[in-house]
C-alpha cells in the first residue's frame, strides 16, 4: 500500500513539473499551478488513504471499552469458545425442558383450587343414626364444630385443534374432585366452536359441548364453588349434603341439576354489543339446548331413555353506563326419565321408569356495587304410593311436588372488579382487594302436598336458612368466606307434633385459593 501511494504522488509530480517546462510560464502562474497541485495531491492522499487497522484503533485510548471490544478481531480460539459456549447453553436448556417441565403434546392451561373449612353449630349434632338429645353408645358424642376439607380440584383445558384461518376450534376440558380420600372426575368433555373466535367480540358464540359437563339450568347449578359467594349452594340442589349446612330431616334436593351429566349440548349467543370502551360485551339473547343420560357424575346410563334440558336468558339491551346494565332473566326446563323401584318381601325387585320434570326462572342484577340474585326452581318425581305388599309385584304411583327458593342480596366494596384499577406494569402477584357483605334468604320443601295420613310423617319437609356473610378478595384466586347460618324446619325439637319447630345456627369459616 505504502508502494502505490509514492507511485501516485511521484506522477503527479512529474505531470505537473513536465507542464511547467513545456510553457516556461511565469513566476505567478507557477505558485497558482503549485496550489492546485497540493490540493490535488491531498485529495489523491484522502482517495488512497487506506482504514486503520483495527488493531491500532483498539489500542487508542481515546476510545470506550464497547467499541475497543468491537474493533478487535475475533481469533479462532474465540470462535471456538463461543460455539461451544452456545452447545453448553443448548443442552442446558434441553435438558432443563425434560427434567423439569410438564409435557403435553397441545397447548394446555393446568388450573386448580384448594379449600381449607372450620365449621361451627349450635345445638351440636351427633352421628348419623342417633339424635343429639340421646347418644346410644360412646361414640355418639355430641360435635359442636370441627375442621373440614371439601376438597381439592385440578382442571386441565387446552386446544386439539386450533383453526388459525376462521377460528372454528376443537377444544377439551378435564377436571377432577378428591373428597375424602376419592377422586371424583367433573368435567370431562370436548367443544367445537362453529362461529369464528378471530373476529373480534362482535362475533355470537356457538359452541357444541360432548361429554361429561355442569347443566345450562338456572344461576346456582351452573356457579362452581370457587365463584359462588356463597359457602353453601341452594337447599333444591344441595339438601343433605352437609350436616352443619343443613342441620335437619327431610331428603335430598334436585341432586340431577347439581351433578355433572354426560351427553350432548349446544350453547350459544345472539345479537351481540359490544362496547371496547368499557371492555364490556353483552349479548339480547342466550341459549342452550341438549340431551344427557341423567345418571349424574361418573355413572353409566342405566335405561334407554333419555333426559333433555333447555334454557334461554334475555339481557336487557343497555350501554354500560346504563343502571340496567347486567339485568338478565332466565328460564330453564329439564325433563326425563328415572328409575323407581318396589321390592315386595317376596320375590324380585320391580323397576319402572318414573317421570321428571324441574322447571326453573331466575333474575340476575350485578351492576358494582350492587348484586342482586333470585332463583325459583320447581319439581315432579313420579314415587311408589305405598309400600308393597308380600305378594305384590306391580305397584301404583304418585306425583311429588317439591319447591325451593332463594334470594340473594350484595355489596361489594374494593377496586378488584374494576378494570381502571387492573394497570399494567404491576407485578405479577399484584391484585386489588375487594369486600362483599351479603344476605341470603333461602327456602325449601321437598313435598308440597302434605298428604301423608299421618302427620309426623311429613314433618321436616319444609325448612329455609337465613346466611348474612362476609367476603373477601385478597387476589385474583384467593378468597376468605365468613358464614353465619340461621337454619329451620317443621321438625319438632323432641318428635311432639305441637312443639315449637327446630331451629339450628352455625358459623362456617372457609379459606380457598387457587393457582
């Protein structure tokens, strides 16, 4: 390089002194032909100037470290070094993934809740099989209050197939109950979406539903545990089910609307608005329609008929700065088939298919702070009328009405249902807290003929609980439930039919939380 350079300048050089001897210009005219050969020579020097090395540059100590760093050439040591660098982190990583994560062959969202319970009643109750007033034996002591674990859910739910072009997709739903040591299977079911999901909200929803699934009837059968404000569900689907939540006789609610049912249905929307300011969507109409085995939760259909359920809710058509905004009402009807049974004393059980029917209606209001919710739900069982004889192997039937009701009534106070206070650049552990004080009114009666010959035998029929409760939202996935129960019924305190009807109180206090 240095070579071409004095090359280069020598023959401008000799240019320039061979155009000065072939003139023999004057004195002035040569000074004016040397500036411009000077200024020609430097442009021909800045022309074949050629880049620092990097090297140098690197050595300046005029520079910073990041661009000495950058001007300094790689050697195949460093190369080397990277490269196996780069294999380490690669191996890391994949072993990492094997070792120490979950894997599925779909995108799947693992979600569950847990449930810690102390419960407390006055007077105390003994164990099944004996009265409080009058234990048989010493393991009928008297419990007034005790712990309790209602159990543990884990929920799976993902994509099998996801339609990026129309969002049609194909998805499942899994989840499991352990109660007292038994693990109970909830959902268990597939979706298809028939509507696109990629459309925005505007867009109604229709999705068909096979398999093991919660029934589209009323507000509380289809409100889980985890979001209900209440500890304990209503008496027509939950009668019987807990001694300090239900302290008398009589038998068992709608327990077919409470439980899971297996089969096919269709659930959608219509008429859809959408409002993107608020982040609220609300839809005139909804609807659902399908067809079960109606054997309940984990269970086989053991006849070949089949139960049918319907129901559709209209939401008055408001903005969200309206006060009717969220005032939805419901109607839902289920019909179907059940097994009833007579075993005479002599000979082999006599099974009939028996008639159902549970007919409900519902009012909804939720406008923060304020909630208010009313549910009526009606039904017929087709019953033996009388206990068979030795001889007899037919039995005649009669239809039992029964009745329950409910109103719910709440105040909620706090920023955690607000979205104005759901900000970005929290961490992510960060949730605001909110308060929700309620009462609850709740009545039942499992037979409303009362045409028992005797009258004892139809007491305890009828009972209704007054729940004043406390809420409180620690996070998204964290509650605090506070219960205080005011539970009678028609059921005599001692069996004498004119004594004063039996009356029960009980604190629940139940800590849930979720992940």
């Amino acid at each position: 390089m240095h070579s071409f350079k004095t090359t280069v300048l020598t023959s401008a050089v000799l240019l320039a002194l061979s155009g000065g001897v072939a003139h023999a210009q004057s004195a002035s005219d040569l000074k004016r032909e040397i500036e411009e050969l000077r200024k020609q020579v430097e442009e021909l020097k800045a022309l074949v100037k050629p880049a620092a090395p990097a090297v140098a540059a690197a050595a300046d100590d005029n520079i910073d470290e990041a661009t000495r760093d950058s001007l300094t050439p790689a050697t195949q040591a460093d190369i080397k070094g990277v490269r196996a660098d780069l294999e380490n982190y690669k191996y890391d990583q994949q072993r990492s993934r094997e070792t120490k994560t979950a894997l599925t062959n779909r995108g799947t969202t693992i979600t569950g809740t847990l449930t810690a319970r102390v419960s407390q009643q006055q007077p105390s109750v003994a164990p099944v099989g004996t009265t409080p007033s009058n234990p048989t034996s010493a393991t009928d002591t008297k419990r007034s209050w005790g712990f309790d674990s209602p159990g543990a859910t884990l929920a799976f739910a993902g994509s099998l197939f996801k339609d990026y072009t129309e969002g049609k997709n194909l998805t499942y739903a899994f989840s499991a109950n352990a109660v007292s040591g038994a693990l109970n299977v909830l959902n268990a079911n597939l979706a298809y979406s028939f509507f696109s999901t990629n459309s925005g909200q505007e867009e109604p929803k229709l999705t068909l539903t096979l398999g093991q699934q919660q029934l589209p009837f009323g507000l509380e059968a289809q409100t889980t545990e985890e979001i209900r404000p209440v500890i304990t569900s209503a008496q027509f689907l939950s009668r019987g089910a807990s001694a300090t939540q239900t302290p008398y006789n009589g038998g068992a609610g709608f327990t077919n609307l409470n439980a899971r049912q297996t089969g096919l249905i269709l659930r959608g929307d219509a008429f859809v608005n959408v409002d993107y300011t608020s982040n609220y969507r609300s839809s005139l109409i909804e609807y659902a329609l399908g067809v079960v085995n109606g054997t309940g939760v984990n269970a086989g259909d053991n006849n070949t008929a089949k139960d049918w359920i319907g129901r559709v809710a209209f939401t008055v058509p408001a903005d969200y700065n309206s006060w009717l905004r969220e005032l939805k009402l419901g109607l839902s009807y289920y019909t179907g088939k059940a097994n009833i049974a007579n075993t005479p004393a002599i000979g082999a059980v006599v099974l009939k298919n028996g008639d159902l029917s549970r007919t409900g209606f519902d009012i909804n209001y939720t406008r923060f702070p304020y909630s208010v919710a009313y549910e009526y739900a009606e039904g017929r069982d087709e019953v033996v009328r009388n206990p068979a004889t030795a001889t007899r192997a037919s039995f005649a039937t009669d239809v039992k009405k029964a009745r329950g009701q409910y109103v719910t009534f709440a105040y909620t106070w706090g920023e955690q249902f607000l979205n104005s206070s759901k900000q970005l650049g929290k961490f992510d552990d960060y949730w605001p807290q909110s308060y929700q004080a309620f009462v609850r009114f709740d009545t039942f009666d499992s037979d409303t003929a009362n045409n028992a010959s005797v009258r004892t035998t139809s007491l305890g029929d009828k009972s209704k609980i007054t729940t004043l409760g406390l809420n409180a939202f620690f996070a998204e996935t964290t509650k605090f439930q506070l219960n205080y129960l005011i539970a009678s019924n028609d059921q005599p305190v001692s069996g004498y039919t004119l004594q004063r009807p039996r009356k029960t109180r009980g604190l629940v206090a139940q800590f849930q939380y979720g992940f």
